[in-house]
C-alpha cells in the first residue's frame, strides 16, 4: 500500500515543485535576457529648462486617453548666454539632456525623456577649466543652469552611461568665434525621426 502510494505522490509532488520554481523565477532555464528591458542608447544636449513631465493619462468614462510621446528636442552644441544684466556673473543659459531610450532588440521603439538630473542615469555636468584657449569660466548652478562668471569662450561636457557630449559656451562672447573643445563628441544621433 505505501508503495503504492510513492509511485502516485513522488511523480505528483515532483510536477508541484518543479511548476513552482518555474513560477516564482527560481528555475535557470528560464530565458529572460537583459536585451528585453529599455535600456539608454544616447542623449542630446538641447537649449532650455527641462520639459515639465506630463501627468499619466487616467480614464474617463472607462476610454483611456491616448499617450503623447515626447518629441527629439534640437541637438546643439554652441550657445551664448543671454548678456542681459550688468555683465559677467550676472547672466545664465539654461540646458537639459534628452536621453534616447529603446529595446535592443526592437530598434524601432525609441522613446525620448528628460534626463537632465536624474539619478537613475548617473548624468554628471562638467564645466570646463580655465585655459589660455577656454578663458571664459561658467558655474553648473543645477538642473542643467550655468552661470557666466568670466568673459570669453567655455564650454561644458556632459556624461551620461558612457556617452559623452561637449557643448560650446561664450560668455559675453559670440561662440561661433571659439574654439571646439578638446575631445568634441557630437550629438548624439536621433535612431528615429518621428516622436
């Protein structure tokens, strides 16, 4: 009788276990790659305050409103602050970074959304030092603000999960009379052109 009864309950119980760390994720067959997640593919630096995030569409009438997705904002990578005020110290530039978010797997899904100081990314702003070239001095205040402190040509490079992007800056000068930085990436490129 109590064999019997093994013969029944060990291939039972058996199928139990297995259904449950197949469920719970505890299985090593299982085939979930990283691939599958969004992951970042690049950013763009652009001119002006970081976009204010729209709120999740919620339901009306049981009809869920259609999601707007953020459109690419323009790359650039030369800009003067505006020198209104009393002069150097007194005037501002405000940029924010774009990163370009997708599927590795499915590069047609690029989705684009403000990064400017965000944590998850690990985005650093890095005003440059004072050269003979770059004597211009710009302060990162935060939230992609630099304040001009020092009349000439500067620039800024931003670092984001290994991608990097140097953005000119003249300080009561015209930028395109400067110098490119040491090191110069280019923006980077936008995988789609539609939003």
């Amino acid at each position: 009788m109590w064999r019997r009864r093994c013969l029944v309950l060990v291939p039972v119980l058996s199928f139990l276990a297995a259904a449950l760390m197949m469920s719970c994720g505890g299985s090593s067959s299982s085939s979930t790659a990283s691939t599958d997640f969004a992951s970042l593919l690049g950013f763009n630096v652009c001119f002006g305050a970081p976009p204010i995030p729209t709120p999740k569409p919620t339901a009306t009438n049981g009809i869920i409103p259609t999601v707007t997705p953020t459109p690419i904002c323009s790359p650039i990578v030369t800009m003067a602050p505006d020198p209104v005020g009393t002069g150097a110290g007194s005037n501002s530039v405000q940029f924010n970074a774009q990163g370009i978010f997708g599927f590795a797997n499915s590069p047609a899904t690029e989705k684009f959304r403000d990064i400017t100081d965000n944590n998850n990314v690990n985005i650093s702003w890095n005003p440059a030092p004072i050269t003979t070239t770059f004597p211009g001095k710009i302060f990162y205040v935060g939230d992609g603000e630099f304040t001009g402190q020092t009349t000439g040509c500067t620039y800024f490079t931003v670092i984001a999960a290994g991608f990097m992007q140097s953005v000119v800056v003249g300080v009561n000068v015209d930028p395109s009379t400067c110098p490119s930085p040491p090191g110069a990436a280019t923006p980077s490129p936008s995988v789609s052109t539609s939003p």
